[in-house]
C-alpha cells in the first residue's frame, strides 16, 4: 500500500511540475521550445504516478470494499463514473492514452 509519505512526495512532484506550467504561461519567452516540452512530460508523469500508485493500492483491495469505494467518487459528480472505472480499474486516465508523447 502507498504510505502517506510516498503519496505527499508524489503530490509535492506533480504540484510543482502544474507550477512550473503555470510560469511557462507567466512568461513563455522565458523558456526554450525543450524546456516547455520538458515541464509538459513532467505534467503528464507526475500525475499518472499518482494514478498507477491509486490503482496499484485499489487492485489489492477485495471486491467489496473495490465495490464501495469505487461508488463513493462515481457518486460525487466530479468526473464520470466511467472515468473512475478508467482510473481505479483500467488503463488510467484516458487523456493519458490518448495523447501522443512529446518527442
């Protein structure tokens, strides 16, 4: 299971790539064409950690408690039910799918 340490390393990580996003945006001369590529990976990276990590931690789960606690978010109206089932129980996020990597 991911200990709370872990996770807030892996929340300190993704808030500062979405940070350094936010200063691209502030100044975008301020950055190189690779660097901007660069701050984008790392977007993208971050977040699926976290993901990967939800979704390993949610598969050593039994299927009950799987069960309740995939209800609870899909109950809340933030993000779709399906979006949790891709999350949880899929391959992920599907923007993580779809988009293409940044060469």
């Amino acid at each position: 299971m991911l200990n709370k340490k872990k996770l807030e390393e892996m929340k300190e990580a993704e808030a500062l790539a979405y940070f350094r996003a936010e200063l691209v945006d502030i100044s975008p001369e301020s950055y190189t064409l690779d660097e901007r590529k660069q701050i984008s990976k790392e977007m993208d990276a971050s977040s699926a950690a976290i993901e990967d990590a939800m979704r390993e931690d949610f598969a050593k789960l039994d299927e009950v408690t799987q069960t309740k606690l995939l209800d609870m978010p899909c109950a809340s109206g933030i993000e779709s039910p399906q979006w949790w089932w891709d999350v949880l129980v899929g391959e992920g996020d599907p923007l993580y799918r779809e988009l293409e990597p940044l060469s």
